[in-house]
C-alpha cells in the first residue's frame, strides 16, 4: 500500500464513512434520496520525487444534469459521475500551510497536499480535519438543491461554478418547478452549437413529468 493508499484508509476513510460516503479506492460518494450526488477524489502529482503530491476536490452533481449528460446511453449502460469529472459545481479542499506543498503559491498550485515521510501523521490529521470541519458540511449543504441553487446564483464559498447559471437553474428546478417558469428560464438558454439538444432535452423532460407511466 502507497503511503498516499494508507493515508487515505487511515485517516479519510473513517471521516467520510461517518458522514454516509461510500469508498472506492481513492473516491467517495455521497447519494442523496433523490439521486444527487456529490464525488470526492485525489488527483496525485508526480513533481516532487521527496513527497506524494496530491490534490482533493469534490464534485456536486444533481441528477437532472447527470441525465443530460448521459442522454445519448442507454439507461442501464450510463456510467457514474467520477471524481474531476463532469459536474455542476466544483470544490477544493485546501491544506494549511503546514501541509501544503507550495504554501506561498497562488491557486491552483496553494491546494496542493505534500505527504512526506516527517509529516504523515500531521497531514493525515489536517486532512481529516479540514474534511470533517469544512468540507463534508459544504457539501451536505450544497446537496439540498435550493442551496446550490442559491450559492450558484450569489456565490458566498469558495467553489466554481462548472455550467451557465441558466442552465443551472432549470437543472435544479425542472423536476418541480411550474412548467411556465421553467419555459419562461428556457429563454435565457444559449446553445452553444447547431446540435445543442437541450432546449429539447428540457421539453421532453417537462413532458414526461405529466404523462401517467404505463
């Protein structure tokens, strides 16, 4: 086992297991009642023969968008969001600067973790603690669709938005929202090629919301 491996069992794992995650070697997800989900996962950066350099984002990924981007799969056949993936919105879990690799450097290089044989277990225990602390809060509350829909349209984290806010809001909204409103957002909607689909992706959405299943 790597030490980045071993760190992650002994100190992220317990972490994330606690808050309802499910663990895939270096990935957790989070899925939500209504299948909204939110991927945590290490990126390692081979730059420092001296350290494991590494980088932990998370990726808020409501269900409506996750169907728009698999529309063209078969529903059996859709893969999973994946960490550094597709997604509507995108965090970083930053280190202090004890455990940074570059603590004077500028983002993105500042969010970089450095795992060295001296500091294993004060960077384990940083992590778990910015996880526990910061991170897992965010993300339980950017979970709740009306929050990110909120945080989206008046940023107050320090996360970024990945899709148009227009887009956003009707991914967000289409499965609940009046249908006039959600024709009225499609107005606002700018394709981005002579194929972009969405506005039909949208109406056939709204569509099925009122057509009783077979």
């Amino acid at each position: 086992m790597t030490p980045l491996d071993l760190l992650v069992k002994q100190h992220v794992a317990p972490v994330m297991k606690a808050a309802g995650f499910k663990k895939s070697g270096r990935t957790f997800r989070l899925t939500t009642s209504n299948g909204d989900q939110a991927i945590l996962g290490f990126a390692r950066h081979y730059v420092d023969p001296a350290a494991a350099v590494f980088e932990v984002d998370y990726r808020i990924v409501p269900a409506p968008y996750w169907d728009w981007i698999t529309r063209h799969y078969a529903e059996s056949d859709a893969p999973a969001p994946m960490a550094f993936g597709s997604a509507v919105l995108t965090g970083r879990v930053v280190p202090p600067l004890h455990a940074a690799h570059a603590p004077d450097a500028t983002m993105p290089f500042r969010a970089r973790w450095a795992l060295r044989e001296d500091n294993t277990l004060s960077c384990g225990e940083a992590l778990a603690t910015v996880l526990r602390e910061e991170t897992v809060p965010q993300i339980v509350h950017l979970l709740d669709r009306n929050n990110l829909l909120q945080e989206c349209r008046h940023p107050t984290l320090p996360v970024v938005r990945l899709v148009p806010l227009a887009r956003v809001e009707i991914f967000l909204r289409v499965d609940d929202a009046p249908d006039a409103e959600i024709k009225s957002l499609l107005a606002d909607v700018e394709l981005v090629s002579p194929h972009d689909d969405f506005i039909i992706w949208t109406s056939e959405r709204l569509e099925s919301r009122f057509t009783p299943a077979p």
